[in-house]
C-alpha cells in the first residue's frame, strides 16, 4: 500500500511537471551596467525563468515534448535604484513534422521596456488588475506564444491565449506607459495584440496555418506541394499591405520567416511563381531587400 501512495504522488508530481505550456530561455544582458551589485539581476533572470516555466498559463493538457520552445532575451540598458530600463528580444519556434528542423513562429524586439524590481520581490500575475509592468509585459508575450504558436496547428486556434493577451493589455493601459496605448503611428504590445485579433487583419493568422501546416509540415513527405504552399502563402501577405501600410504584421512574420523563404527557395528547383514571389516580397517587405534577392 505504501508503495502504490509513493507510486501516485510520483505520478502526480509528473503530470504536474508535463502540464506546463513553455520551454523558456530567459537571459538577462548587464554588460552596460556598472556598479558591483549585480546579483539582482541573476536572482530576477532565475525567478522569471522559474516564473514563466512553471507557471500553469492555460488549461490545455501538454506533454513534456510538446511544450512551446521560446526565448526572452533582455538587455538592461540603464538602472536608476530599482528602476531599470531594457530591450527584449521575444523568440519562439515550432517542430516541423517528420524532422528534427525547428521554425521560427515569432522574433519581436521591443525596445520600450522600463520595470521596476527588487530582489527577491515575488512575481504574482493578477488577471484582473495591473501590478507590474515587469509582470505586464512577460505575461503579455507568453500568451502571445502560446497563442501564435496555437494558430500554427489549428486555424484560429490560439484564441482563447491571444485574447488573455489582450486582456493583460487592457489592464496595463491604466499604467499610462505609452508601450500599452494606442498611439497613431507606434508600434508597440498594443498594436500588436490589436492587429492581431482585428478581424479585417485575419489574413496573417490564415497564413501561420495555411504556411505551416499545409506547408511546412509536409516539406518531408512532399517538397513541391509544401513549397506551392508556402509561396501561396507568402504571396496572400500582400492582402495585409494593402490593407493597412506598413502593417505591423507584416514586419513580425518577416522577421521571423525572411531568413527561412530564402533558404526554402534556395533549395530544389525553382517554381513557377518564383519572379513573382520576389517582386511581391520586395514591394511589401522593402526592409529585407537584400535577402529577397537571393531568390530571384
């Protein structure tokens, strides 16, 4: 009997531990801070790190290995007592199926990051109020992840994290920071979630579905079917830019996919909408000229 209780809480203890969403590197960048007291920022990359992975953010039912493999990289660029000013670098990627090849979902830099912090001040997440801008803005992109990364697997799948998104934008509004409000022309965490769940913007949450799952994921088993969807893919982007210029959806996907369409067209024979693919690339995402030459 005894032995049957030890074998319960083991099993317990395990599907707790299977139960998280995240598989999160979180490292904090000091370099620019001088001063000896640097162990605050060791005790905070520790518990976020701690904070984010063990954390239970949704109730969906995951497996160990299929827990959303993501980054959040800070660079303290001044600190002022417990006032500390950063840039994060938000990275998540994805498997394909039947390789051992992850792609990149999201790569967002924002570069209006300020928190205050003391050591050891514990990270509590309140849904329905604003405490934190450091807790603010690390929950606001773990739902955004999750749902980005929910999307990519089910058409509009990622609902429900995308909208615990916004909701978390909703409730830091009230800080006044400008990084949470809407101002014309800045792209910022609430423009993102904005235009993200905007229903005349559908079209970037159509294409993580339709790129990954009708593309990427059968670029084993059929290459030049996988490779017709991709580019169908990537050529229904252009709806978005003439939607809204200079979308900021369209900067999130390149900045995550530029590399991987080059590498993609890179490979194997060119297809028929290639000269095409290129022309439309360079006219909606000038930005990466320089790599879009490379599959002309």
């Amino acid at each position: 009997m005894r032995n049957l209780l030890v074998l319960f809480i083991l099993l317990l203890f395990a599907n707790e531990i299977n139960s998280q969403e995240l598989n999160c590197s979180v490292k904090i960048n000091y370099e620019q801070i001088a001063g000896s007291n640097r162990q605050v920022f060791v005790t905070l990359e520790n518990a976020l790190s701690e904070f984010i992975n063990k954390t239970k953010w949704t109730d969906r039912v995951v497996q160990a290995e299929e827990r959303v493999d993501c980054a959040m990289n800070i660079i303290i660029t001044s600190r002022n007592d417990n006032t500390f000013n950063a840039t994060l670098q938000v990275q998540s990627s994805r498997p394909i199926y039947g390789s051992s090849y992850l792609t990149p979902i999201l790569n967002i830099k924002d570069n209006d990051f300020t928190f205050r912090y003391n050591e050891f001040d514990p990270l509590n997440y309140n849904r329905n109020a604003f405490d934190s801008n450091l807790i603010s803005t690390i929950v606001f992109y773990v739902y955004t992840i999750l749902g980005v990364d929910a999307d990519t697997f089910s058409k509009f799948g990622g609902d429900f994290e995308l909208k615990e998104a916004q909701n978390v934008m909703l409730q830091a509004q009230q800080s006044g920071l400008a990084s949470w409000q809407n101002v014309v022309g800045k792209q910022n965490r609430y423009l993102l979630i904005d235009n993200i769940l905007a229903p005349k913007l559908k079209k970037y949450r159509e294409v993580l579905y339709d790129y990954h799952i009708k593309g990427m994921d059968n670029f084993v088993s059929n290459k030049e079917f996988a490779k017709q969807t991709i580019e169908a893919s990537v050529l229904s982007m252009e709806q978005l830019f003439n939607k809204t210029v200079g979308n900021y959806l369209i900067r999130i996907f390149f900045d995550a996919k530029a590399n991987e369409i080059v590498n993609i067209y890179s490979d194997g024979p060119r297809t028929k909408n290639s000269s095409n693919v290129s022309r439309t690339l360079k006219r909606i995402s000038p930005n990466n000229n320089a790599k879009w030459r490379n599959i002309e």
